[in-house]
C-alpha cells in the first residue's frame, strides 16, 4: 500500500535505492521513489509506521500500517539509522497521516506525533488530540463490530 498522494501504480523498489533518491533530490531532480519503508513524490518524505488502536475485548491493539510525513530533516535521520536500528529513544516528530482510514479520518488533515522504536521496528504513530474520529478512537477504542467492519472492508475475512 502506497500513500493516498502517490501519483503512480503501487510497486516497490528496494529500500536501498533510498539513498541514490535522496542524492537526485539533493540536485535538484525531480524524483519519485516509493520502497516498503520509504517514499519520496514532489517535495513530500514519508516513511511506513504503524497506527495503534485499541480493540474493546481484545488484550492487544490492531496496528494499520500506513504512512506518515516528516521533515526533510528528520527522514533523513530516520533513514541514517534506518539499516543499524539506532535511533535516539527521546526522539519524536510531527507529521501528517498519509492515508485515510475507512470511517475514521474526514477530508481533513490529521496531524500525527511519529514515535521512532528501536531496532528496524516501525514507528508507532499518536494522533495528536482532536475531536476527529480517528483520534477518539486512537484514546478510547473502537468496539469491536467497528473493528470487524473495518477489515471487511479492507478485504480480510
């Protein structure tokens, strides 16, 4: 799955070519590049994370995987320590959600805090305090009919 944003069909390259991206980039060419973990489209950097929320009924949250921004600055750091797995564990940045999710999210930008975690795990993300759906749900949990409808619609049995 590609960022909502992404102007061209879904298909990774390997997350190594980030780097030769990254270098393109730095002159100024215009570049595109979406890998498992990273994705680069008109002036845009976004990484992969994982969006928690909370089951009723269920001892675990349900992860989304889904995209986020960043900073320039910050995704190249992300990508810096990408490969060892170091990250600084006080670390964390703003960015924006980079997919809607089904009944949760409106037209509206939803702002998000990307809590980076060590070791190539993905960064969990935090919606940051609203009144949207998403963010209620995120604080209180979705009951677990919602849930189920959720991955029905996403295609999982």
């Amino acid at each position: 799955m590609a960022p909502d944003e992404w102007p061209h069909r879904d298909g990774y390259e390997d997350n190594c070519g980030i780097m030769l991206a990254l270098d393109a980039a730095d002159l100024r060419e215009a570049v595109d590049f979406l890998s498992e973990d990273f994705c680069l489209y008109g002036g845009h950097f976004l990484i992969r994370c994982v969006l928690l929320l909370p089951i009723a009924g269920l001892a675990l949250p349900f992860g989304f995987g889904c995209w986020a921004t960043l900073s320039e600055t910050n995704f190249r750091r992300y990508v810096d320590g990408f490969d060892s797995g170091q990250r600084d564990a006080s670390a964390t940045w703003t960015g924006w959600l980079g997919n809607a999710i089904q009944d949760l999210t409106s037209q509206n930008p939803i702002a998000v805090i990307v809590n980076p975690r060590p070791g190539r795990q993905r960064p969990v993300l935090e919606v940051i305090a609203g009144e949207e759906p998403l963010a209620l749900a995120q604080r209180g949990g979705l009951p677990i009919e919602r849930f189920v409808h959720l991955l029905d619609h996403y295609g999982h049995a």
